[in-house]
C-alpha cells in the first residue's frame, strides 16, 4: 500500500505437486496473489509470510485453509528481498484423527458421570456433530408398525430441523427396527 505496508502476496512459481494439494492448476496460479486465487483466505496465511519475510526468520505452521477445507502444516522460509517459499505436507487426516480421538476421550469422560440415557444419547449427538462437523443430527426409537418417534436432536443455530414425519414417510421402507442389546433401544438404519 501507500505506506509500504504488505497486504497480499503473488505465486511467482509453483510445482506441480501444489496444484494436487490444492486443487488448482499451477499454470493458473503464476501471477496471482493469494486473495486472487482463494478469495476470502485466512489472514494468517496472508500475514505469516509478511512477517517471516520482515523478521528473515523461517516459522513453522499447521494451519486450515476453510475454504478447501484441508489442513496444512510445513515452513515458511525467507529469501532475499521480499521473496519467500513455502514448504507444506497436507495434513487434514491427521489433524481430523486427531479431533476424533479428543471427541472419543471427552466422551467417554462424560460417560463416565451419566446414568440417565437420553441424555447419554444426547451428548453421543453433540460429540458427534462436533467430530464430523455436521449441521444437525436426530436419534430416534422405533417399534414394529410404528413410525420411528424422535428422541433427541440437536441442530446448529443456523440450520432449522427438518419436519420430521415427512422426512420419514419419503423414506419408504428404508427404516427397520433392530434391538441394540438394551431394552427400548433400538436403531434407525438408512441405506445410502
């Protein structure tokens, strides 16, 4: 800018193997600056080559880009001038095993203290939809010739729960009821 403060940053080059970890094609990259070619990113991934570059000091991060909903970890490394290059593994399925072992971890702690099942099964569906960064979820119990009546659910602020009997019905044939071991359990199978 103006005051010769940097506020993005351009590919001057990338290998191939960036355009698979990112989906776009490296040709396409050359060129363009960061906010060009993801619009909306991150400020981190703006201002941590700023700083590397400013301080000439190589810094590590493990970092999501929300956008492809991927994770990265790696280096970025200081050259001369105002260039820099940035070596980076995706690690998105590392980074989700590790969020699901913490979900299970937290869980079974949780566990530990409850002994009433609805809210057991209410705060399965809350780790769940944590893990699996899902919009909503719902349980429900099911008796032969009956239709399935729901338990439980749990659904983001932002996304309304669905009229349920006629998600239901446009499922046909696809509930069964199945016993889970314990009494007045049961389970809502829908084969995809």
């Amino acid at each position: 800018d103006a005051d010769g403060l940097a506020h993005d940053w351009m590919y001057l080059d990338v290998n191939p193997a960036w355009g698979l970890k990112v989906g776009i094609d490296p040709a396409l990259a050359k060129g363009h600056t960061s906010r060009e070619l993801f619009p909306g990113i991150e400020e981190f991934w703006i201002n941590e080559p700023i700083k590397a570059v400013a301080s000439q000091r190589s810094a590590a991060f493990n970092h999501q880009v929300a956008r492809l909903g991927r994770w990265y970890a790696g280096r970025i490394h200081p050259l001369e001038g105002d260039r820099f290059t940035i070596i980076f593994q995706d690690v998105t399925e590392a980074h989700t095993s590790a969020k699901r072992r913490q979900a299970l971890l937290e869980f079974g702690d949780q566990l530990r203290e409850m002994r009433d099942p609805p809210a057991m099964a209410k705060a399965a569906t809350a780790a769940v939809l944590d893990t699996l960064g899902a919009d909503g979820a719902f349980y429900v119990a099911l008796q032969a010739g009956h239709a399935p009546t729901v338990m439980g659910d749990f659904w983001m602020p932002s996304v309304p729960a669905p009229d349920y009997p006629a998600l239901f019905s446009a499922l046909p044939g696809a509930h069964k009821a199945g016993p889970l071991g314990a009494e007045g359990f049961s389970m809502l199978s829908i084969p995809l």
